[in-house]
C-alpha cells in the first residue's frame, strides 16, 4: 500500500510538470505569434493619371509586412514604422483601402504594442478624403510645438481637390493603444502648413513652439473671374483643441485672355503640361540677374530642373493632376530618391504662372532656398502661350560619317568617334532657341546642343547640333564639337 501511495505520487508531481511545462511553453509560443509581422494582401500604386481609391489602380504584393492582420474588406496599400509617443518601441501607420462595407475609401490604421498583454492590437483608425492613391503623402510631424507628433495626409480627393488632413495624439491607454483625434480637415484648389522656424529652446525641448498656420486657396465664388481668390488662414484654437478660421482675404487674379485660359484650362493635365513645356525664370529677380532661378519643365523627358546661380537639381516628373487654375505635380530627386517635392502650379497669365513648392508636406515661409513664386516664360517675343510650348521632333535614327544618333520615348543612344553613351535627353526652349541635353545614366555628364532642324524636298532631315551652355542671358555657344546628322526619309 505505502509503495502504491509513492508512484501515485510521483505520477501526478510528473504530471503536475509536464503542465505547468506546456502551459510555460504555449504562452511563449504565443507571444512569439503576437511578435511576427502578418502578411497580407498589399497594393503597389501604378502611377497612371486619375487613379481614385474605387479604381483598380494596383496589383497585390507582399514587400511589406504589417503587424497586425488586415479586416476582410480591406487590401493594405502601405506600412510605415514610426515612434508615435516617443517610446522605446515603434508603432506602425497603415493605409488601408475599403472595399466592401460602406463606407468605402481610404482609412489610416494604427498598430500599436502594448507590453502587459504582450501582442499588437488595431488601437485606432479613422476614414481620410484622399482618393487619388498616387497622390497621397503621409508625415508625422510636431506641427502644435507640444513637442507631440501629429500624423498628417495630405492628397487629391475625387474632384481633384487639394485635401489636407490633421491628428492629433489623445491621452494614451496601457489597455486600448494610442488614440487620435482630427483636428482639421480641409480641400481646397490648394492648402499647405506653412512652417516657420523654432527657436533654440525647442529644438533642446526646453520650452514649446508655435503651432503652424495652415492656408487654403480657393476660388472666388462672387466674381466673374476664374483665377480670382480667397485665401482662408487657419491657427490653433487651444481650447477649442482645433484649427480655426483667424483670416479671409481676397486675391485678385490676373486677366487673362478667354481663349488661351480655354486652351490651357480643360481639366485635362496634358494641356496644362504643354502650357509648362520650357523654360520659365522668377519674376522678382528677372533673367539677367546673377542670382535669377530657373525652371525647366519636360514632360517628354519626364523631368523637372531647378538652376540657381551655377547649381542644378534634376528631379523626375512622377505625375501630374488636374486642378482648377493649374497642376499638381509629384516629384522625386534623381540623385537622392528619399527627396520628394510637390509642385502646386497656377496659371496668372498668358505667360506666367504661380509655383508653390513643397519639401515633406511643409511650405518654409523663411528658408533661403524657396522655389515659390511667380515664374515667366523666357521667350524673345509675346508668342502666345499655347503656341511656345511646340518642340522640333527628333524621334528616329540620325547618322553621319563619324556618329551615330538615336532618340526614342525619353531615351538616347549617342555613338561617337570610338567612344558611346547611353541615357535620358529633355528638350525645352531657351528664348526663341531649342536646346536638347544629355543626360548619360545616373548621375552622368550633361551635354547640352542647340537644335537646328532642317527638312529636304526628298523628305530626308538634317540636324545640326551646336553645344551651348545655357545661361540667363542666352546660349553661350562652343566653337568646337558640332555634329551635323541626317535622318532618311520615314516610311
């Protein structure tokens, strides 16, 4: 009997501590579940002009990995890993699509770790007006000066309209996550956060900032002029906890003739990108100022240069999409791909335009270095504005006895005595002049050439290429290195 007591003993101590060993191992199990990435249904953005949140505008992928599962009316188009509340983990940003329940859209969702339950939860989400995926921009900012990180969207709604979107951070919960709450939602023609440098102090976290205006254009609806506005200046309402209309003012536009505004004007971007087609300097400082600034727009080449003084930038032309006085162009630098610029483009005449430009979703009103303004067409004569942007065609196969020449949808092949290069080439005028350049792969040499074209009774093409330095005062022509081509007849 006492031998019967003692293996019954043993027997149950033994399986006392096989489970309390399996319970040991099936917690752990789970919280190294609750720790993976899950992998669901992602969409890569086409780039293609229109594109709205209701549109089949993306294929699925799995480059990303998100840590919480997606709800099954949802497709995840992108997951961004941020330090929201400034902890020791980061939480994660996702931008889902809708798709079934209404109502349908895109929605920002937070995934957040929260460490007594040891597992990633959906602690917060909220619908946003962006439909245009392409032109959707997310940032986490201080833009109150509380030193707490706000999440801002800014994009294109389904009437292209500029939309702008603000939230702030609630008080967080060990047991429901961080929290967000919208402070303002805006669409307008344009609305951008006009950012202003902080002092010393701040940036040491030794005292607070000033929060960020935010301004929106729109139109005039009382005048009879399209390009007349009224800009609304919205500030902080502290305890109102949201942004508030302080100013309305209206801003005459120019009178442009009804027939160019016609032309240029349609809704469509293609013919406000043919208005852009060339070169334009900063009205403030003209084209003969040693200081002037330049842009250069090519759409063909799918390029947008900025010259200042002796430097350049060469970002490229992403997309393009059709606002109500003008074009909302998204950009991206060839050389540093994490550098992004939004250009808000607004006719104000025959030949000039307003250009806004923005850096991570901010206008710096007191930076050196501000593109926005308002731009003219360098051109040697009033030649309307619709006429300007036609560009000589250099597309085919070009030849002589010492080169070889080929343009073709953007690309160049140049084969020249025993040495070839192979790239990009944008086209734009200079004055009454037209300039091809070069660009020989990334971050390559430029060649620029002043384009003379003329066509033979047989049909045959003679190109001429003269090597210039475009300058603001003109071409500064090379005595040495033309190269004289002929392109037979096209078939």
């Amino acid at each position: 009997m006492k031998r019967f007591v003692t293996t019954l003993f043993f027997l149950v101590s033994a399986l006392a501590l096989a489970f309390v060993g399996w319970y040991w191992w099936k917690s752990n199990a789970e919280r190294a579940d609750a720790a993976k990435p899950v992998s669901t249904r992602n969409l890569v953005v086409n780039h293609d002009e229109g594109g709205t949140a209701g549109e089949d505008v993306g294929k699925p992928a799995t480059g990303n990995l998100n840590r919480i599962g997606a709800l099954p009316d949802e497709v995840v188009i992108s997951v961004e890993s941020q330090n929201l509340d400034q902890d020791e983990g980061e939480e994660q940003i996702l931008i889902v699509k809708k798709t079934g329940a209404k109502p349908t859209g895109l929605a920002v969702v937070i995934a957040d770790w929260l460490p007594e339950r040891k597992i990633w939860i959906r602690s917060w989400e909220s619908l946003i007006p962006v439909t245009k995926l392409t032109t959707l921009q997310l940032q986490v900012r201080d833009i109150l000066g509380d030193h707490r990180l706000c999440i801002v969207i800014a994009g294109m709604d389904e009437i292209n309209e500029q939309t702008l979107t603000l939230f702030r951070p609630r008080i967080e919960s060990e047991t429901t996550g961080l929290a967000y709450m919208p402070i303002v939602s805006l669409a307008a023609d344009s609305v951008f956060i006009e950012a202003i440098e902080r002092p010393e102090s701040y940036q040491l976290a030794q005292s607070n900032g000033s929060p960020f205006r935010i301004l929106s254009f729109s139109r005039d609806r009382e005048s009879e002029n399209p390009l007349d506005q009224v800009r609304t200046t919205w500030t902080w309402d502290g305890r109102g906890s949201v942004y508030a209309t302080s100013s309305i003012d209206r801003i005459p536009g120019a009178q442009v003739e009804q027939e160019i505004a016609n032309k240029v004007l349609t809704g469509r971007a293609s013919d406000f990108e043919d208005f852009l087609q060339g070169l334009w300097y900063d009205a403030d400082s003209g084209p003969r100022d040693p200081k002037a600034r330049l842009l250069v727009f090519d759409r063909k080449g799918a390029s947008i240069i900025f010259f200042s003084g002796d430097s350049q930038e060469v970002f490229h032309w992403n997309e393009s999409h059709s606002t109500r006085t003008g074009l909302y162009i998204g950009t991206q630098n060839e050389s540093v791909q994490t550098l992004k610029r939004l250009l808000d483009i607004e006719m104000t005449g025959a030949e000039s335009v307003a250009v806004r430009v923005f850096e991570d979703l901010l206008m710096k009103i007191d930076s050196e270095n501000r593109w926005d303004g308002t731009y003219r067409r360098l051109t040697a004569g009033k030649t309307a504005a619709v006429k300007v942007a036609t560009l000589l065609d250099l597309a085919g196969a070009w030849q002589s006895p010492k080169a070889r020449l080929s343009f073709k949808e953007g690309s160049y092949s140049l084969e020249l005595d025993s040495s070839s290069s192979l790239g990009r080439y944008i086209q734009y005028r200079v004055g009454t002049d037209q300039v091809v350049e070069l660009l020989a792969g990334t971050g390559g040499q430029r060649i620029h050439y002043e384009i003379e074209l003329r066509t033979n009774k047989d049909g045959s093409r003679n190109l001429t290429l003269t090597p210039v330095v475009p300058t603001i005062n003109g071409l500064e022509r090379k005595e040495s290195g033309s190269l004289n081509l002929t392109q037979k007849k096209q078939r």
